[in-house]
C-alpha cells in the first residue's frame, strides 16, 4: 500500500488507531522519515514475502510534499524438481 495518506505517522497520538489497523493488516513501514515538512504523510506499507523494498525521500521543485523514490527487488528461492522412475 502507498500514497498520500494524509496521516502523520510522526505523531503518534494522531495515527495511532491508523496504525494499529495497519499493523493488525501484517504490514510494515517504510521510509519513516518526514515528506511535508516536519510531517509524515505520504506512506508505503508492505507485508510480501520474498521482496525487498528501497524507499528514498527526494525533494521535489513542482509540489510541497518531498517525492519518493522506491524500487522493488524480488528474491525466488529456485526448488529443484527431480524424479525418478522404475522398471517393472
């Protein structure tokens, strides 16, 4: 999950029911740094397996939220199939 939540998650009295839903959800959060101001509302949330998530903050000269930058990197495990048949 990401967007422009409009929860400051910096502030714990105010997002405090949001992130309890959140976590209850098995999600984790990224990028905990501030994105308008001294402000967190701009979220990414994931709870998948296997994935890597890089999460950067970046100063943007079109909005006053900061952009940010994610890039996502899959880990497969390969399973070796084997199988072995008999003569009758």
């Amino acid at each position: 999950m990401l967007g422009d939540i409009n929860i400051n998650i910096l502030d714990e009295e105010e997002s405090a029911n949001y992130l309890s839903v959140v976590y209850s959800g098995g999600l984790k959060c990224f990028l905990k740094k501030s994105t308008r101001g001294k402000s967190h509302l701009d979220h990414i949330m994931e709870r998948l397996q296997n994935i890597s998530i890089r999460a950067n903050k970046c100063e943007s000269l079109i909005t006053d939220h900061a952009a940010i930058h994610v890039e996502l990197e899959t880990h497969t495990s390969r399973i070796k199939y084997s199988h072995t048949k008999t003569q009758q």
